[in-house]
C-alpha cells in the first residue's frame, strides 16, 4: 500500500493527512492524486462519496495553487449547501500547515454580504453551489477570470437539480481555465455530453463499478402491506435500539409526516427536506451530526452528498425507482471501513423491483422477517440491562446511600428489584407490544389480509393511540375524547416547521404530545386538532402570550365559525 507522501505531495499535506489520521490513501486518491499533480489537464473520475473523493481533488488542488497569490484560482462546485461545508471543512483540515491559504464557501440561502466580504479579502480556492455563484458573477462580486481549476463535484446530482445551465455557464466564464476535474457516481448521457464538449481528452479514474454497493453493508429487505409500512418502521427502529440512522422517504410531505408521528411517540427524530429554511436544516443536521438526534428523515435531494460519520443504519421506507439512489441511500452508511445495515421496507408488488436493484448492485440481499413484538421487548429488555450494567458509578457520593438503600429494601430481594427497574423502565412499551400483530407479509398474503381485516387490525390501531381520522366516522382520541380544532396565529413564517411548532406548543402548555393530533400550518395561522379535554389548558397557556415581540392569539376555531 502506498503512503502519501509516496504520492508526490507537499510536505504540509502529508503533515495534514498524518495530523487528521489518514493512513494509507484511498484506492481513488492512489489512482488520482499522481495524476492530477503530475500536469494532466483534465479527469473524470467516477466515485461515490465515501470514497474520500474530496481529499482526491482537495489535495492535489491545494498543491498546485499559487499559495502567494490572493486570487481565486480554483473553483469547486457541488449541489448543495452541507455538500458546500463538508467540502470546506475537508479542505480546511488539509492545509492547516498551508497559513497563507484561504477557501471560501459561496452557497445560496444565507446573507451574500458576508460571503462577498470573505471573498474581497482574498482567497485562492472557492466552493460554491451553482444558482450562489452565477448570482456573485452576475454581481462582479468574484473574479474567475485567473480560475484555473474547476471541480465538479457530483456532476450527476447537480444535473438532476437542474443545474445543467448553470454548470455550462460558469465553465464558459472561467477563461483561463487549464484543467476541469469531473465527479459523478454516475456517468448518464448528459455527464457524457458535458464531458466531451468541456473536458480535454479526460483520464478516467472509475473507483469499484459504478452500481457496485459497498460490501461492508448488509442488504436487508421485509416485506410488509402498505398499510404497515409505518408500523414495521417503528419496529426496526425499536428492534434496534442503538440504532444511529438516516430513514429515507420519497417526499417531502412522507418525511415531515413521519418524523411528527415518531415524534409524537417520543422518538428522536426530525426531517431534513427542500421546505425548510436554512437556518432549520443547519440546525437538523447539527443535531444529527452531534448525535442528539438519533434518526435523521430525509428525502434523496436534501440528504444528497451528506457524510456523517458512525451512521448504523439507513432504512428504505420505500424503495427509489432508480438503482443509483438506492446506491446512494446506502452508501450513507458503511463508510471509511466500518459496517452498516441499509434496510429496505416493501411491499409484494415491489420485489420485482428489489430483485431488480439486487442484480445490478450485485451483492446478495437478505430477506429478514419484521421482529415480532416479544423479539423487540426482549432486545429493548437487554439493552436497557447492559446499559444499566454499564452505567459509571465511580464519581458521585453513591456510597454513602449504600446503608439507607440496603435499609429500605431489607425486605427486597434483588430479583425483585431488578423486576421492578424493568417494569418502571418498560411498562407501556410492553403494553404496546403485548398483542402487537404480525406485520410479515407472506406468500399466502390474500389469505392473511382476509383473516386481519376485522378485529386484530382494529386493536393494534386502537393500541397506537395515533389514528385519529383514520377510523372515519366522528374523530375520537385513545383515550376516548373528542376531537377540539385551535386556531392560533403563528406560521411557517414565524420560523416554525411542523415538529419545532410542536414542541413549542407542548413546552408552553406543560402537555404531552399524545393529546395532540393533526397539525396543519400555514404561513401566518395555523390550526391544531387536540383531545377536547387538553384544549382549554392548551389556551390558558398560550393565548395572550408574546412570540418574538408579537401577542400570540389562540382559539377554539370551530366556535369562531
Ligand atoms: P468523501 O468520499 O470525500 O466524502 O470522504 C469520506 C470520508 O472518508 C470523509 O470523512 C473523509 O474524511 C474520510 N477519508 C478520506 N480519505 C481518507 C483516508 N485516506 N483515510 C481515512 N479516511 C479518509
């Protein structure tokens, strides 16, 4: 294995790749660097991320540009803005020994002042998004003409954006441009055409077949109906408590949904889609990334080029039409060596289109039953007793209560005691699984549909405690209780988003989420289904009260009709 000092690099680089821990270079930064440092002008190179790709084009660029000169002089463009960040961040943890360099990041959704500022004081690498940097061009805020080298980066992705025209725009606007490096995980007619028509006798590097699944991942698929998909979610999720992982969906309004129902039901979860700010989805992702969020929801484009490290699992709560987006769904997970399980949830009419994904990606999948609901208890059950086992004890004066304790429980065995954690721990996550249901689909599934559709339906739905409306007739809560709709006059444009709008509302009112049912926000109001007993003391607490400056008004909707 080579070393990557061995790959010609400056010695400031390989003090970089040493500091962050790099050992060996990857296959695609062993086929790359000494090509791109030894003056070959252009290159295609076909890779996912995950590959270390970035540290493929970041370093070499940072080798070749004119530290000493105060001019952009190379340009990375990429989709979307954390592609932006991360990218910004690889390449600040490089040239760390470089003190002279400076890299910006241009991205759309934020003040363009500042960035205008960060480019006046002289940068010589700047990575941008598309529609940001055609509107810094039109603005004479950046200079390409002393551009010499342009990355794009997920070629493929910017495409499916609709960033064609711009990608061809800026690669007519940098003049002196001398070499283009192209990235795409894959290579359609278009990337082709951009190719020929841009790119000079490319070299091209293709990193493991383009389709190929990374083999550190372990494909597994459980076929259910429809109308479970939500529940089996749940049960994978229970089923593995540890569980650090992206679910992804293929709306926007599917990935919102779920992540309030989850939500509701006490997971750490929120969505990351195109609807929210970017304020929001910065502080989604920094959630996730710091691990106070457990579950990330996401659809494909807001999820796009996302490199979280340590994610266990990605789950399928459909499966994509496409093998590429498979590939790229599962690729989030099983990075940089370690092993992961991408877990897709289908239905019968969909295996066609999972053997069909199976054969291109060419690694085996596992078809895996969905954990019954004593499975879930017993794995939940252990894992709350290693936890406890685990638990440091060493600082704290616990001691000293040793006496009192061994006072109280004289009479208690330590059986009884480790019963009693467990039911104080575990009482209503048995009660809901207790007569949880069979949610597998099998090949004799007509006859299984006839023998649910009465009553064992019925109980488990009752059990969830999250159908209201559903049931049709009059709209009733778990608990019994009527349905009550409140109007309030906060929005989307007060800066909330479904799940924030929630917890807002729950801190104020001291409620629990379970007296809640459908939200639905608008820009300026918004009305909220509550269980007609909560209702009052949903209002007491927060009408009349100040949201940013502004009186907060909230009534019963229907009698204001
Ligand atoms: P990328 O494909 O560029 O998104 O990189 C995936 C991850 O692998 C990033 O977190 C990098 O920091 C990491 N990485 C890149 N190159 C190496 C390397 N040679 N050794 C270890 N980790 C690396």
């Amino acid at each position: 294995m080579m070393t990557f000092a061995e790959l010609g690099l400056d010695a400031k680089l390989v003090q970089a790749t040493d500091a962050l821990g790099y050992v060996n270079p990857t296959p695609i930064q062993e086929k790359a660097i000494p090509v791109l440092l030894s003056g070959t002008k252009d290159l295609v190179g076909l890779a996912q991320t995950g590959t270390g790709k970035t540290a493929a084009f970041g370093l070499p660029l940072l080798h070749l540009v004119d530290e000493g000169q105060k001019y952009p002089q190379a340009l990375v463009v990429c989709p979307t803005r954390e592609l932006c960040l991360q990218i910004v961040n690889e390449l600040e943890g490089f040239k760390k020994f470089q003190t002279g360099m400076h890299v910006v990041a241009v991205y759309g959704g934020t003040s363009i002042g500042q960035q205008i500022r960060d480019l006046k004081r002289g940068v010589q690498i700047v990575v941008a998004t598309p529609g940001r940097l055609i509107d810094l061009i039109e603005r004479k805020a950046i200079n390409l003409e002393q551009i010499k080298y342009v990355v794009l980066d997920e070629a493929d992705e910017m495409l499916n954006m609709g960033f064609k025209e711009d990608i061809e725009f800026i690669l007519q606007n940098t003049p002196k441009r001398e070499s283009t490096w192209l990235f795409s995980a894959t290579m359609p007619p278009e990337i082709r055409r951009i190719s020929k028509k841009y790119l000079k006798e490319p070299v091209e590097i293709t990193v493991g077949k383009t389709n190929t699944a990374n083999k550190n991942i372990d494909h597994q698929y459980f076929v259910t109906s429809a109308q479970y998909r939500y529940q089996a979610l749940k049960r994978l999720i229970d089923f593995n408590p540890g569980i650090y992982g992206i679910i992804f969906t293929r709306t926007k309004a599917d990935a919102q949904e779920i992540a309030e129902k989850l939500t509701r039901e006490g997971y750490d979860i929120d969505a990351l889609h195109g609807d929210l700010t970017q304020q929001q989805r910065d502080k989604v992702m920094g959630e996730f990334r710091d691990k106070t969020l457990q579950l990330l929801i996401a659809t494909d484009v807001a999820a796009r080029g996302i490199d979280v490290q340590g994610i266990t699992h990605v789950i399928n709560y459909e499966l994509p039409d496409d093998v590429e987006v498979y590939t790229h769904r599962s690729g989030r997970t099983g990075r940089a060596g370690n092993t992961g399980v991408c877990m897709s949830i289908i239905h019968m009419r969909e295996m066609g289109k999972m053997r069909h994904i199976q054969g291109i990606v060419q690694v085996p999948f596992h078809k895996m039953d969905i954990p019954a609901g004593k499975d879930v208890c017993r794995k939940q059950f252990f894992h709350f007793m290693d936890k406890l086992l685990q638990t440091d004890i060493s600082h704290g004066d616990y001691e000293s209560y040793v006496p009192m304790l061994e006072e109280k429980f004289a009479d208690v065995s330590k059986e009884e005691v480790l019963k009693r954690v467990a039911a104080m721990e575990f009482d209503r996550f048995l009660k809901y699984y207790e007569n949880a249901e069979d949610l597998n689909v099998y090949d004799q599934r007509r006859e299984r549909f006839d023998r649910n559709s009465g009553d064992r339906r019925g109980n488990d739905r009752g059990d969830r405690g999250d159908s209201r409306g559903e049931r049709g007739g009059r709209q009733q809560f778990s608990g019994g209780g009527d349905v009550a709709r409140l109007f309030v006059n906060l929005g989307t444009k007060d800066g909330f988003y479904k799940a924030s709008f929630l917890q807002f509302i729950l801190d104020m009112s001291d409620l629990r989420k379970e007296v809640l049912g459908r939200i639905d926000m608008k820009e300026m109001n918004s009305w909220i289904e509550i269980d007609k007993r909560a209702a009052k003391q949903m209002i007491a607490a927060i009408d009349g009260k100040n949201y940013k400056g502004r009186r907060i008004r909230m009534n019963d909707a229907d009698s204001r009709r």
